[in-house]
C-alpha cells in the first residue's frame, strides 16, 4: 500500500469490515488531469490526460444474504439493493455502480449480488471526473473478483457505455480510459478513434500543474454537453452529405473545409466544428511541443483552447474565464484554461514552483470579491491507474 493509498483504503476497509466481517477486495481507481484537447475524445481526435493522486477507493465482496448493500462514505448513505429489475436509483453515486453492473448484465457477463463500501478523494464536480473514478473502480474491482477477463480498454468502454446509457451523459472516452491506464510521471496521448496510445514522460522543469477551482457546477452542464455533442454530429452530417462518406467524424474534416462551408452551415455548428477541428490540431502540435521541451509554446496553446472553448463551442462560464483572464500576463503561468466538460469546475494551468503560493494569495481574494465564491486550488501529482490495493 503506498502512502496516497493507505488512509481512504483503510477507511473503506474498516467499514466494510464493521458492517459484513468479510474481509473485501480493495481497489482503487484515480480522477483526471487534462492538459489539452478538449471536447475531442467524442470526435475521434486526440487528448492528453494524466490520473492523477486523488482517487475513489471501493471494498467490495459478494453478499452473503439476499440483498446487497452499497455504502458511501461521502455521502453518508447507503442503499440496499437487489439486481431483480436494475432501474436508476434517487443515489447518483449508486447509479455510477449500478450502471457497471447492467453494462456487464447486457455483454453476457451478469454479475451475483455483492457489498461495498466507496469514498474518494477526488473533489466531485471540479472537473476531475470523480464519477468516471467510480465507474472505473467497480467495473476493475469486478473483473478482478470475478476473473471475468475484461483488458482495461474494455473496462474502459464499458464504463463508458453505462455513463452513456445508465446515466444518459453521451461523454466520451477520455476520463475513464485515464483512470485505467495512467501511469506515474506520465500523460497520455490518446488516439480516440482506435484507442491507440503513447505514454509521454511528464519533463516540467520548474513548472507544476496547479488547478484552481471555482467552487461552481452549473446544472446546465450534462444537458449543454449533450447539445454539444449532437452538433457536432450535425456537422458530420453535413460534410457527409457534400463530401462523402470518408468522413466519419469531425477528426476527417480539415480546417480550411470547415472555414469554406461558414455560409452554409448554421452559425452554431460552423463555431463547434471550428473549435473541434482547429483543437485537434492544436492537440498534436502540443504534444510536439511538450517532446520539444519547450513549454512556453505549450502553454501558449492552453490559452488558444480556452479561448475556443468560451468563444466558439461556448462551454465556458463566468467564473471559469475570470481565472483565466486573472493569470493572462502572469510571467508565471505559462498557460491556463478551463478543463474538462465545462461549466463549472476548474482551470488547469502550468505555473513555476516558487509562484505558486503568491498566485493563490493574488487571486484568492479577486476571485471572492468579484464571483463571490472561495477559490480552491490543488497541486496536481500525476499518479497510477485502477489497481488492487495491497
Ligand atoms: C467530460 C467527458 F466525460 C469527456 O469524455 C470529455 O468529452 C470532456 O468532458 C471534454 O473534453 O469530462
């Protein structure tokens, strides 16, 4: 057990001891960073995600009577269940397990009655995909429990399906694929169209990837996202239809053709294509850039995508562009941009080691007075993907 995993696992431990006496399985399965390539992953295009060293741990052995019981350690619930008819919970958190368990009902590998206890430390809704953490630690606790012979992109597909249709968030599959394959030290260049991938050392020299939290969620955020996507599927259909069926995605459409076609397509779809083809792009420039060690030019690119995500695929928030904004001229901060879906949760920025606590000083109080909410901030260590804590 390592020092990031002993006191959540303990913890999930001694309480499923307490309630079963059985001694569980424990595993563990961590959040997200993205450091660019944003809304691509649905696209076919490519993203550069780390995990990260905060976590969802889960215990988890088969039941011994006829229901199951599920408990949350952070939300300080638990629910009963029984696989008789599996239909959505009023538990969110229930329903990231529930829907593993119908995913792997439906491929032919049903699953007997079982009792776990979770709790992470993946802050819920900043943007670092604690619930793709969950869905990621069930589906791996699962396959291990019962040896059902799934690869981690498997599980990874998996559970994303089940977010698909169990929670009915048509998310790609950057956050899970993260959580089940990260690596220490390391990002991953994710090919989304054939799930092909590269691990890159992490070289920051003085840098540190520090994400600051706007301590909002906005309740639009799965519908917009949603919306999102469905335009860009409009998209492709419109460059079907005119230019044939070699395009299966956005990822086949060249820049130059989307900026030829603005007259015919509607103002919203033509700003979402643009954003998504121009960013995967900017994606594999990046990545030279970070093999290049040179990350002023990283940076840089941050900022260009924030920019396209606030003005042209409108993913943005208030709270969001103040942060990026505030650190724009920064000497430190070498780039800056809200991550993940959107809408909330936080900014990922690479900012040098001894400015860090002065940043936060500076920014803290600014963001209070004029969004009128605290400012969190974390300090992002990359970490290891889903495994069995020892
Ligand atoms: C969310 C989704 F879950 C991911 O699949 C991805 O699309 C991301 O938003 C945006 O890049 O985290």
């Amino acid at each position: 057990m390592t020092s990031n995993d002993s006191v959540l696992a303990t913890s999930v431990q001694k309480v499923f001891l307490d309630h079963f006496s059985t001694q569980p399985l424990v595993v563990c399965a961590p959040g997200r960073v993205n450091l660019i390539g944003e809304h691509t992953d649905y696209n076919e295009g490519f993203v550069l995600p780390a995990a990260v060293d905060k976590a969802v741990y889960i215990a988890i052995a088969p039941s011994t009577s006829s229901q199951g019981k599920w408990v949350s350690l952070d939300f300080n619930e638990s629910v009963d269940i029984d696989f008789q008819q599996i239909v959505p919970l009023p538990q969110r958190w229930a329903n990231y397990i529930l829907g593993i368990v119908d995913q792997l009902q439906k491929s032919g590998k049903p699953i007997p009655l079982f009792d776990c206890v979770v709790a992470g430390d993946v802050p819920i809704g900043s943007g670092m995909s604690s619930s793709a953490a969950l869905e990621s630690a069930v589906v791996y606790a699962l396959n291990e429990l019962h040896q059902l012979g799934l690869s981690r992109w498997e599980m990874a597909l998996l559970a994303q399906k089940s977010e698909n249709e169990f929670i009915g968030v048509k998310c790609g599959i950057m956050d899970m694929f993260a959580s089940l394959h990260g690596k220490a030290n390391h990002v991953i260049r994710l090919d989304c169209r054939d799930l092909s991938f590269e691990y890159f050392p992490i070289q920051l020299g003085d840098y540190r990837i520090v994400l600051f939290d706007t301590g909002v969620k906005h309740s639009l955020a799965d519908s917009a996202y949603n919306a999102r996507r469905a335009q860009c599927e409009e998209g492709v259909r419109f460059f079907q239809k005119h230019y044939g069926a070699p395009t299966k995605s956005l990822r086949d459409v060249p820049i130059a053709m989307v900026q030829a076609n603005r007259s015919r397509l509607s103002a919203e779809v033509y700003n979402r294509c643009l954003y998504v083809t121009e960013e995967i792009q900017r994606t594999l420039a990046a990545c030279e850039d970070l093999k290049n060690g040179d990350l002023a030019a990283f940076g840089l690119k941050m900022f260009a995508t924030h920019e396209g995500l606030r003005h042209l695929y409108e993913v943005s928030c208030i709270e969001l562009d103040f942060l990026v904004d505030a650190v724009q001229g920064e000497p430190a901060v070498l780039g800056a941009r809200m991550m993940g879906g959107g809408f909330g949760g936080c900014t990922i920025n690479l900012v040098h080691k001894d400015a860090i606590d002065a940043l936060y000083k500076k920014l803290a109080p600014a963001y209070l007075s004029n969004m009128q909410h605290k400012l969190g901030m974390y300090m992002v260590v990359t970490g290891e993907g889903a495994h069995v804590v020892e």
